[in-house]
C-alpha cells in the first residue's frame, strides 16, 4: 500500500513539475486560417521594446543563399530604428553581410499596394504568395543588391490571431510563404547573377526583446512542397513551447503546434545552442522530424545589422549577450534536405 501512495505521490510531483514548465505558454485560440494581407501589415504597439520582424530565408539553385531580416525595434541608447540586413552566403565562394539602420518615418506602409517600402531602397511588395517581390539595395563597405519575385508559392497559414501570450507578454508568428521558387538578381559590388531558387518567409513580433521571450528559436524549411516542415518554434525561459510549423505529408499543408523537442534523446531545455540530433514530436500526432545540428555553415551575429560601438554595446546588454544565428542544413527524417536556423544567446 505504501509503495502505491508514493507512486501516486511521484506521479502527482511529475504532472506539477510538467506543468510548471509549460504554464508560461497560452497559444492562439481559435483554427486555423489563411493569412492575410493585414496580417502581412505592420502592427502597433505601445510596449517600449516592441519589435516586429520579416525574415526571408532564400535557397538558389547555384549553391548561393541570401537571409534577409527588415525590422522595426529598439535599439537601446538609440531609440525606435528601422533595420535592414541581408547576408549573401557562398556568393562566389565568399559571404558577405550588411546592416542599415533608419529612422521609423522611412517606412511606409502602402495598405492599398499591400506593400511595405523602405526609402525606396528596400521594398516588401505586394502580398505574400505568386507575385510577392523583395528588393534589398544597400552601399556599406560593399554594394548589395536583391531583386527577387516569387513565381509560385504554398498558401500561409496562421493560427487564430497568431499571438501567443508568454506570461504577461505576446509573441505573434505568421508563415506567410511555407514553400515558394523565386527568380531574380542578387548582387555584389558589380557582379550580379540570375538567379533561381526556393524561399521560406515569415513574419513575428514580440511586445519585449527576443530574448526575454525565447531562450532559443528553431526556425527551418523543406526544399520540397512535399514532404514539407516549415515554420518557427521557440523555447521560453521556463520551458515552454511556442510558435508553430506547416507540415504536408501529401494530403495538404495543416498547422502543427510541437509537444516536445529532444537533443540526442532527451529533453532539450534551449539553454545552450544544441550540437546533435533535434527530435521534435507533434501535438496531433503528425511524423516526429528528427535532424542533426552539428555541423553549421555559418555562424552570425545580431551585432551585424546594428550601427556604432555604443549601440552594440547597448544591444548586447538589453539582449543578455551577443545573439547568434547558427545556420546549416541536414538530411532529416522525412527524408528531404532541412534548411535550418538556430537563434540564441551566445554560450
């Protein structure tokens, strides 16, 4: 009898400790649902460190890829900033990174355009899917040129509104473009290439710094339409699980919220950058995705796309240390190349 009471005793213990863990995380309430082009649209806040992000990661048929951020944030000791970055990897055997920074009243949202413009320089046209165009001009330390429009693309997907809520805070994600191919022009000083490729996109924002939302974010994408993972999920301080992925199995892209993650085999708590193999298991039972980490192509820095000593040095400080981007890609369980991102603090 004994032994039974304190069985059901540790059972109780386990339920609560699980429990605590995830109890910092609300998801989205409502279905799923096609997004919008207001979803696509800037949103506001009032929160001192909200920030907003579009993030594109482009894979070319050449060996190249280009990862290309616009953001609205705050930069500490600066104020509201409006960054551009791009990074341009194995661009003729070499890689080649920029950031921009500028003022908030060079956005323009164009809501009858559903186009998002950057002192002409910098463009999100038209809503995401067939048609969408991204164009990336910037002259430091090097001319870099994008010039890219999307010739078919997977329809997005959202949860609800899209917002979780993190404690007391929000975190919002929309994958607008699960899967699309692209064709264009990328650049470097005076060389410039066509290019063809396929292309993942999506959209957050978070009312604090990132950091204080996610211990680690895993962000990855198939080069295929089917099998296909695409999307975003982030590790909270306590453990919780956010954020959301597409997955098509053949029968259609539905939405998959994640039930666990695990390095080689045991829970993966986000605290360091993981360095085996990821295995991540669905809510609704969807095929686990299981791929390794070990090996990454490149290794960035937050740092890159803020200007002036003070400001890195600010950023540093607010964001709890230097945030890195490790970026690789595996042969993963659903049997298709996975492109794949990991964010986070450096170790």
């Amino acid at each position: 009898m004994r032994n039974n009471v304190n069985m059901i005793i540790m059972a109780i213990a386990v339920s609560l400790v699980a429990s605590a863990w995830a109890s910092d995380v609300t998801a989205p309430a409502g279905s799923a649902r096609n997004l919008t082009a207001s979803d696509f649209m800037p949103h506001s806040s009032n929160a001192k460190d909200f920030n907003e992000n579009w993030s594109y990661q482009f894979v070319f048929d050449n060996g190249t890829r280009a990862f290309i951020n616009y953001s609205t944030l705050n930069v500490p000791g600066s104020g509201r900033k409006i960054g551009c970055d791009m990074t341009l990897w194995n661009f003729k055997g070499k890689t080649h990174t920029v950031g921009r920074q500028y003022p908030p009243e060079r956005l323009k949202a164009l809501k009858e355009k559903s186009t998002i413009d950057i002192k002409g320089e910098y463009m999100m046209e038209n809503k995401p899917g067939k048609g969408h165009r991204v164009l990336f001009t910037a002259d430091k330390e090097g001319k870099f040129f994008l010039d890219l429009t999307f010739e078919s693309a997977e329809q997005g997907k959202v949860l609800g509104d899209g917002v979780w809520k993190v404690g007391s805070e929000k975190f919002a994600q929309y994958i607008h473009i699960p899967y699309g191919r692209v064709s264009g022009r990328i650049g470097y000083n005076e060389d410039t290439i066509s290019v063809k490729g396929y292309a993942y996109m999506d959209q957050t924002w978070q009312t604090v710094q990132p950091t204080e939302i996610a211990l680690r974010s895993l962000n990855f994408s198939t080069n295929a339409r089917s099998p296909l993972y695409a999307g975003r999920i982030s590790i909270t301080p306590k453990g919780g699980l956010l954020g959301y992925v597409l997955y098509n199995g053949g029968e259609g892209s539905k939405v998959v919220l994640p039930a666990s993650i695990k390095e080689d085999g045991e829970k993966y708590s986000g605290k360091k950058f993981p360095k085996k193999e990821l295995s991540i298991e669905w809510k609704d039972g969807s095929p686990a995705l299981s791929f390794p980490v070990g090996k990454t192509y490149q290794k960035a820095s937050l740092l890159d796309k803020i200007d002036g000593w003070f400001a890195k040095k600010a950023m540093k400080i607010a964001a709890g240390g230097e945030v890195m981007f490790y970026r690789g890609r595996s042969d993963a369980s659903h049997g298709k190349k996975l492109d794949w991102t990991v964010t986070g603090v450096k170790d």
